[in-house]
C-alpha cells in the first residue's frame, strides 16, 4: 500500500482526556501536513513539516495541541485536555515538494469527544 | 489574504450530463496554484486536478477540466459525462507560491455536494 494511513480511524474520548493520532505518509514524500474539518466545512490547515522541520502553524493550533515529524518519516498530532469542540475529523495529508506538489491525503481519524 | 468560495451547497445532474461547478478565490499574490479535491461520504479527499496560475491552457484530467479565467479569479471544474460514482462533495483549494516554490497549507472552499441521478 503506497497510500497515506492514519491510525486510529475513530476515536470516541471524554472531555479532559488527552488523544494521540498517528500519520504515515507516502514513503516518498517529505512534507507532511495536519487539517481539521468540521462538518459543512471544507478542511482548516493545522500545520506542516518539511522533513522533520514544523515550518508553519495555524493560529487553530491552541497550545493544547501539539505535533512531531521526529525522523521526518510518520507524524503524531497530540491534544490534551481534549474539549467538545475538538470534535471533527482529522485529516493527514503529504506531498514531495516540487511541481506541482499535489497533496495526497490519507483517510482521516474521526474524533468524537463526549 | 486567501479565500475562496463555493456559492452552490448543492448540485444535480443527470448521468451522462456534463456539470460545472464554480468556484471564486482571492489573492494578492502574483503565484499561486489552485486544485480540485473530490471527497466521497467515506472521507477520503482524492486529488482531481491542478492549474498554476501561469499556465497559459487550461488543465485537463480525463473527464475533468478546469474552466481558469485569471482575470475573473474563477476556476470552476467541469466535469463531463457524469456518473453515478461522482456523486461527492467537491472542495476547490488554492495555494501560495513564491518564486516556484509552493508554501505548504492549502486554502479550501466550503465544498458543493453534487449528486448525480439516473
């Protein structure tokens, strides 16, 4: 399989929990990137790394959000003290910078805080 | 800034028909790229499209195009001789670039759900 994989698919949590999801991208690929949506929405850029350098952060990454690319190959998104409105999907995405640098995105972690 | 709209929630077409669907975006910079993602109820976002904004022709991809006028900042994807399977909701997305090089986050649209009936 040569796709983007996000593990877990869904994840159901209690408010105050702390959650962790897991991207692996396209073997190849050296960028990586997070998005959330929310229903109705189209996708809402989190962040991004170029190997395992963060280069951008949205303003939506509150500090009780957190992401590595330690070997610049899989990458976590971590939120702690989750809250309702954490509530959406979490979508992975990667791209080999150049060209057209087309972003290929992975089925997304589904996350329901309760 | 970036932005982009989506003004159709919804649209419908007949198999076989061919559909448009619009999209507007804004920018203040001179580069930039825009594509076409296709997101089925199951929630994968799969690539459709991709035209630079100095690309002198229109892109094509199989039964897709992208119907670009730069001075109207519209990109509307057009998608000919529909089938039942493209029933999908459709985001339009735009990214930044400077000297060549893209700079990362996509900007989506809120997305048009199509459906396609018999």
């Amino acid at each position: 399989d040569t796709g983007v994989s996000q593990d877990p698919r869904h994840k159901i949590t209690k408010r105050g929990q702390n959650v962790t999801f897991r991207c692996d991208p396209i073997s190849e690929h050296n960028r990586l990137y997070w998005y959330r949506q929310t229903l109705g929405q189209g996708p809402e850029f989190l962040t991004y790394f170029q190997n395992e350098a963060q280069l951008e952060k949205s303003r939506l990454l509150s500090d009780r959000f957190s992401a590595e690319r330690p070997k610049g190959s899989f990458s976590t998104l971590e939120i702690q003290r989750t809250e309702q409105g954490d509530s959406a999907m979490y979508l992975c995405a990667s791209s080999l910078r150049g060209g057209e640098d087309e972003q290929y995105f992975g089925p997304g972690t589904r996350l329901t805080v309760t | 800034a970036q932005k982009i709209t989506q003004t159709q929630p919804g649209m419908f077409v007949q198999e076989k028909e061919a559909v448009t669907l619009d999209c507007t975006y804004d920018t203040s910079d001179p580069s930039y790229g825009l594509f076409w993602y296709k997101q089925p109820s199951s929630g994968e976002m799969i690539f459709l499209i991709y035209q630079g904004s100095y690309d002198q022709q229109n892109a094509t991809e199989g039964r897709y195009s992208l119907n670009f006028q730069k001075a109207r900042k519209s990109a509307n994807l057009v998608i000919s001789a529909s089938q039942l399977g493209d029933s999908a909701m459709y985001f339009c997305a735009m990214k930044r670039v400077n000297r060549g090089s893209t700079l990362g986050r996509l900007y989506f649209g809120r997305g048009t759900q199509l459906t396609v009936w018999p």
